[in-house]
C-alpha cells in the first residue's frame, strides 16, 4: 500500500533558519497531511486510479510529506514534485497565504483546503510517472480523477465545485 511510504521529511537546515511558531505550524501542517493522504477510503481510490492508468506501484519508493513549502524558479508555490528514482514530495503552503486564507474562509474550510490540496498534488504526481513530460494531459487527469474521488466522497457538498474551482484554476497553462 501506497501508505506505507508516507512519511514527514523535515530539512535541518530550514529547521535551524526558521522561527519555533513557524515551525509548529508547518508540522501541524504536514501531520494533517500525512493523516489525510494514509486515510484507508482515499488509498483505496489511490489503488483504482493506479490500475486504471496502468501505473505500477512498485515505482513509487516513498511519498515524502515537505515540511517547509518549495518554490518554482518562477516564484510560484510548488505543490508537489515527482523525482524519477521513484520519490513524490509534497509541499504546504506558504504560512502567510493560509493565515489570509483563514481570515477569508475560516479556519475549517482552511483545514479542508489543504486536505484537498494534498489529495489534488498526489494524485498528479502519480500521473507524471505515467505521462512524465505531458503536463497539459496529467492536469486534465488530476481534476477528472479529483473530481471523482471528491464527488463519490460527498455527493450532496454544494461547495464540491467551488473547493475544485479553488485548487484547479491556478493550474490553467500561462
């Protein structure tokens, strides 16, 4: 099972550089990530969507929850990474970003944001194995397989498609 290789990374050096409430947060953030990544209903969608794009999981040697967020060249927050020796990382968010964010939506629709988020990122660093340098075809899979997996969760959520909306139109090719 995919749960079995998540695991926390946390780099000494950014632990040293950043402040003690910093860090609490950011592994607050990565303990719920971890926890919502492991969750037995979403490894089980996981395993489907594995078999249904003939993606073998012996490919995939760990799933390293970031502690600290990760940039792009760019200066765009990154989500997640594949790593062709079979690693997938996953990266929070920035702090202040979520702190705007709680006092927008609260802090319960903030805590379900980054579970969304977590589950979105995974789900597209699974694809990038298969469809390695197609990133146009892998952000189509995320939001059809996301969707999938979010509407069979809560079919009555009437916010289903605003949370969709929300992680998938920072997505669209610039």
């Amino acid at each position: 099972m995919l749960a079995n290789k998540v695991e926390i990374t946390i780099h000494p050096i950014k632990l040293a550089k950043t402040r003690k409430t910093h860090v609490s947060f950011y592994m607050k953030y990565a303990s719920i990530v971890s926890k919502t990544l492991k969750k037995p209903i979403y490894q089980k969608f996981l395993k489907w969507m594995l078999h249904k794009e003939n993606i073998q999981e012996h490919k995939i040697t760990n799933i390293q929850i970031m502690v600290f967020p990760s940039q792009k060249k760019n200066g765009k927050n990154l989500a997640g990474r594949w790593r062709p020796q079979g690693e997938i990382l996953i990266f929070p968010k920035k702090l202040r970003l979520c702190r705007k964010l709680i006092q927008k939506l609260g802090k319960e629709k903030v805590h379900l944001y980054i579970k969304h988020r977590a589950r979105a990122a995974l789900i597209h660093e699974l694809l990038h194995i298969k469809y390695t340098a197609n990133e146009e075809k892998v952000r189509k899979l995320t939001r059809k397989y996301f969707t999938i997996f979010t509407k069979h969760q809560n079919p009555q959520n009437p916010h289903i498609h605003t949370t969709i909306d929300m992680l998938f139109r920072q997505q669209k090719p610039t």
